[in-house]
C-alpha cells in the first residue's frame, strides 16, 4: 500500500468521516452520490479508500487461520474428556 | 457475507444441541475454544493464556448451550463470555506483552514442541506460502500496535465477522461507537500496514 498525500482539501476531512460507512454501504443515496463525486475528483480520497479496502481485504483473508495442529489436538481431547465425564457426572446427581 | 453465515451456524448448532445431537454439541464446543484461541492472541497477545480462555469457553458453553432460549443470541454471548475470561487473565498481571505473537507461531505445546507446525496446504505452494505467513504476521503485529479499544473493535467485525449489534452487545457500547471506532481502528490499523 502507499501513503497518499496528505489531506489538501477541507472537503476531504469530511469526506474521510464517512469512508467506512460508504465501504459498508451504510450511507443515504445522495451521501453516497456526494462520495463518488469527489471521490472521482480526489485521488488523495480515493487512495485513502483503495487503502482502506485493502486492509479489510487483509483481516478478511489472514485473519483467520485454522488452529494449529497441536492446539487442536488439546482442543479435541478437551471436549472427548468433557462429553465422557458429563454422562457419569448427570449420572450420579440423579 | 461471511458473518451472516456464521451468526445462522452458530443458531442452528445450538438449536441441534437443543434437540440432543451429540455431534452438534461436539462442533460447537471445537466453535467455542477457537474462538477463544484466536481472541487470545489477536486481543489479549497472550498464547501463554489461550488455553485457560479455551477452557473456560469450553465449559461455560457446555453449561449455557442446552438452556438459551435464543439461540441467535449465542454468538455475542460467546464472544461476550471469551472477552471476560481474556480481561480476568488480563487483571492477573500489570502489563500487556511486549511482543505478541504470530498465529502460525502459537502452536507450541506446554513444553515448548510442535512451534510452528502448521500442515502444508497442498493446494499452495512455498512461495504462495511463505507470502501468506508474511502477511499474516504483518497483520498480527499492526494489530498490536493500536489501542486496545479499537482493536478489540476491528477483531470482532472483520475478522471474526460480528454484526455491529453484536459487537456492541459484546463491548456493552452503542452501536453508533462501534461504528465510530470502526473507522478510527481501520484507519489506524492501515497506517501500521503501511508501516511495516
């Protein structure tokens, strides 16, 4: 990713405010048309945004690895000792 | 979208353990400890404590999960109840780590073995391989740069996929400063990026 430029413009401010509910498509009709606009006017904006996209991009794709193969090993004897305690335990309360 | 998979997942395993599937309970109880695995390490940065979050999360969902009465509800509940376990652990010491550790490098044993055991994905090769872990530990150590209140945030809605109600059910803050912080931990979260 690069850095964009900084901000040059007090619309960008503004504008910045809104990026994520724009990327998460939570904006009104007219708020997101005013996005647009000056997105196609401003690169620095829409860097930003490109910017912003890509580390969501990032969380989505790397943040969620499978459990290592000896952490679910525990993980699985856990729930075995569990499931095979708990019949005896409900067993003897009765 | 991802999330809403997961949220509807989580609701029909519960609704199956309801009825008495063994096997439901079984997938959500593995649901469970990976939840808290992960919190561990991308929020608290502490491998040392996943598996005493792992276990509380085993058997408070083991507890819980027959007797919800909604069980779309359960989702924020088990994220709710792995965030307490993480603050608990979290109050037993002053400091947060220096250094936090990369998921593909957690998966060590109370010994010390099996570091860095992930199997080989078949379907990728070296390269692809070595360019993902990069990039995986990038993001583990840009999320443990910024401040815990945003990267709890950004934990919960793009990489485990909560809703914002639920990350607001979880963080017992409003759905308006979720999205708030949402923003704020992207744009934080990009400039580490960026940084490393």
């Amino acid at each position: 990713m690069t850095r964009p430029p900084a901000v040059h413009d007090h619309r960008c401010a503004e504008f910045l405010q809104s990026l994520s509910r724009y990327l998460d498509g939570e904006l009104a009709a007219a708020d997101r048309r005013a996005i647009e606009r000056h997105l196609r006017e401003c690169p620095c904006c829409e860097d930003v945004l490109d910017s912003l996209k890509q580390t969501v991009a990032i969380c989505h794709e790397e943040g969620r690895p499978e459990l290592p193969p000896a952490v679910r090993r525990r993980a699985r004897a856990r729930v075995s000792a569990l499931l095979r305690q708990a019949p005896r335990q409900r067993a003897r309360a009765r | 979208m991802q999330a809403d998979r997961d949220g509807a997942t989580y609701a029909a395993l519960v609704r199956a353990v309801q009825a008495g599937d063994e096997r439901a309970m079984e997938a959500l109880l593995m649901r469970a400890q990976e939840v808290a695995y992960r919190f561990s390490l991308l929020v608290c940065g502490r491998p040392d404590d996943a598996d005493d979050a792992m276990q509380e999360a085993l058997l408070k969902t083991y507890r819980y999960a027959a007797r919800i009465r909604e069980p779309e509800a359960f989702r924020a509940w088990l994220y709710r109840t792995v965030r307490n376990a993480c603050l608990i652990g979290r109050r037993k010491r002053v400091n947060e780590p220096e250094h936090f550790v990369a998921l593909d490098d957690a998966g060590g044993d109370r010994d010390g073995h099996e570091r860095r055991v992930d199997a080989i994905d078949p379907a990728h090769g070296p390269e692809e391989q070595a360019l993902t872990s990069s990039l995986r530990s990038r993001l583990t150590r840009s999320l443990a740069a910024i401040p815990r209140p945003y990267r709890v945030v950004v934990v919960l809605r793009e990489i485990e996929g909560l809703s914002t109600r639920e990350v607001a059910e979880v963080l017992g803050i409003s759905e308006a400063n979720v999205k708030t912080r949402l923003h704020r931990a992207r744009l934080l979260l990009r400039e580490e990026l960026e940084a490393l």
